[in-house]
C-alpha cells in the first residue's frame, strides 16, 4: 500500500476512531448461523449470514415463524450460551417454541405492540451486543403512535415505513463492529408478510409488496420468502390417511453473501407420524441429506443402485434406511454437502470436467 493511502489511514483514525476505517483484508468473518435445516442452509449459502439482518416473507400458516424457532432451537442445541431476543409483537407460544426444541430460559421475551418501543429495544440489544439473535415476529402487527392516535378513518401508512427505514439506519453501526474484538456476533430476523400491490402491474400472477416501505429492503442481507408447497398425509391400516405435515418451499428473493433465487424444500411435520417415524416439530432431515447429496455427486447414482465411497445400496429406501440408523453418516455426509454449497459454480464445474 502507497504512503498516501497509509497516511489516509493514520490521519481518518487519529479524528474518527479505530473504527471508522479499514484495509478490507483485515476484516473478519462474521460466521453463519444453522437454520436447522440443510435444504434451508445450502439455499442461503452455509446458514443465515452473522452481524446483518435478514427478511422471512411468507402469507399465514405457510411456515415463517416455525423456520423461526426450528433456527433458534437448533443454534441453542450447538451452543448453550445462545440467547435471543424475541419482541412478539403477535403472541409467543412458548409451547410450541418447546415442542420445536426451542429452550425458552434462553429466550428474552418482549410484548410490545407499539412500534417505536420495539424498535428502542432492539436498537439497545443490538448496542450492547446482549444477544445473539433478535426476531421480530411479526411488523404486520406493530402500531405505531401515530397510527394509534388517529381515526380508523385517516391513512398512516406511511409513518411505519419512514420507521422502519430509521430503525436500520440505527442499526447500520452494529455492521462495522466486528466478532474478533471481544463483540458476540449478532443476527436480526424480521418477520412480514405479503400483500397485494394496488395498482402496480405485474405480468405474471397479482402484484405482491410487503409493508414496511422499500428503505428497509436495502438493509437485508437475506429476504427469504416462505411457501407451503403441499401437505404430507400418513396412511394408517384401518383409518384411511391423516394430515401430518407439509412441504415448506424457501427462496431466496435476495442474498448478499451466496447467489439469489435458489429454491428448496423443507418436509415438516405438525403432527406426530408413528408410520412415517415422526414427531411433531422435526423436519426430515435424512431425505435433505439424500436429495443434496445426490445433487452435488457426493452420492453417486448408477440405475437402481447407489454408491457412496466403498460402500453400495439397491434402492433409495436401503439407502435412506442407512443414513437414518447411522449419525456419523449423517454428520459426514452433511459436512460434505456445506463444503460443495459454498464453492463457487465455475470452480465446481471445472473440476467436473477434469474429472
């Protein structure tokens, strides 16, 4: 680096603090934090990008708040120390949160409906780095002062988002302040919904927007939208077939850290599914580990039978019947899988063809 530029630096920290500027190559990595699915990881990128805040968008009961809390349990099995933020501005079940294997001693819980005091917490908890992940679940349901001090016949539509828009800029200095100088890194889901765009044109469908104002999308890191693809029904000898679960499709409309619109699938079960080897509030993550691990060649495919290594099955359910009864496999397979999820696609193709 030439003398001037070093001079640029020495001269900007000497009047703004240590902070204020940087070489690019000594920033450190923030880390990614698990889902606590592998479909839903591969799609982000290796999990939910640390120290940014992400957007989970989805219509009702599609599964946003349940990726909520199967991404905090999953973050508290791996660390006991893991501590979120929860300002529910729609209520928290904490039975449900249990049934998903959210551990709520570990949960600080904030009902506040009225927006600028929500925000005001999540600003402090950002500030002093108190936790490790902050949820907003969900903006639909905050009120600002505004709106609350108005008839039901005047329009406030707009004080939310300029709100909104503050809220992140507030957060932005959280952004420069990195893990390795004694900070815990720290994430930010924000949960919304859609709604129709009227009078907007779209060419395919209706048009969809989401509440909150635009200022707020340029602060994501991550804008995940949420769909309920189809249900799972168990059969049962004598009973016909019960509703038991349902196929969460997750799509990256925006991501800053991995390539955007990737699509996956996420079987999760609502119900206990004694058949299907089920209980309520776990995801089927062995047919993740199958589908991936096919998906990058990790498993090879020869007609009806599958090869992995030195070992070889007839058929997908010998297959799956194995990875179900063996966790080191699992654990194997699912480090393997990350590992090709995060290379590049030049790089992976270009070792297919030497190959």
């Amino acid at each position: 680096m030439n003398s001037k530029a070093l001079a640029l630096l020495a001269r900007v920290r000497k009047e703004y603090g240590e902070r204020a500027i940087s070489v690019a190559s000594e920033m450190a990595t923030a880390g990614r934090l698990t889902s606590g699915s592998l479909a839903l990881d591969v799609v982000l990128g290796g999990g939910w990008p640390t120290n940014s805040w992400h957007e989970i968008i989805g219509k009702e009961s599609h599964g946003k708040t349940t990726i909520v809390y199967k991404t905090v349990a999953a973050n508290q099995a791996l660390n006991p120390d893991f501590t979120v933020l929860w300002v529910a501005a729609e209520d928290y079940n904490g039975d449900r949160a249990t049934e998903l294997g959210v551990d709520n001693d570990r949960v600080i819980l904030s009902r506040i409906q009225a927006m600028e005091e929500a925000y005001d917490v999540i600003v402090s908890a950002v500030a002093d780095r108190a936790v490790d992940l902050w949820v907003l679940d969900s903006y639909p349901a905050l009120l600002s002062a505004e709106e609350e001090n108005k008839g039901m016949d005047e329009a406030v539509v707009a004080m939310g988002a300029r709100l909104t828009g503050k809220l992140f800029r507030k957060l932005g200095s959280a952004l420069n302040r990195v893990p390795d100088d004694g900070d815990r890194p720290i994430t930010g889901i924000f949960v919304n919904q859609w709604r129709d765009a009227i009078g907007a044109y779209s060419p395919r469908g209706i048009p969809k927007t989401t509440p909150g104002g635009n200022a707020k999308n340029y602060a994501f890191n991550v804008r995940l939208e949420v769909t309920r693809d189809e249900f799972i029904d168990e059969p049962r000898p004598g009973k016909g077939k019960v509703r038991v679960g349902q196929v969460i499709k997750v799509k990256t409309i925006k991501n800053k850290s991995a390539p955007p619109q990737r699509v996956g699938s996420i079987d999760f079960y609502f119900a206990d599914a004694p058949y299907l080897g089920f209980r309520r509030g776990e995801y089927d993550l062995v047919k993740e580990y199958l589908t991936y691990g096919i998906y990058f060649d990790i498993i090879e495919r020869r007609g009806a039978y599958f090869l992995y290594g030195d070992r070889k099955w007839q058929g997908k359910d010998a297959l799956l019947a194995s990875l179900r009864e063996e966790l080191d496999f699992q654990q194997e397979l699912r480090h393997r899988i990350l590992f090709e999820a995060a290379r590049p696609d030049s790089e992976r193709l270009r070792d297919e063809s030497a190959s």
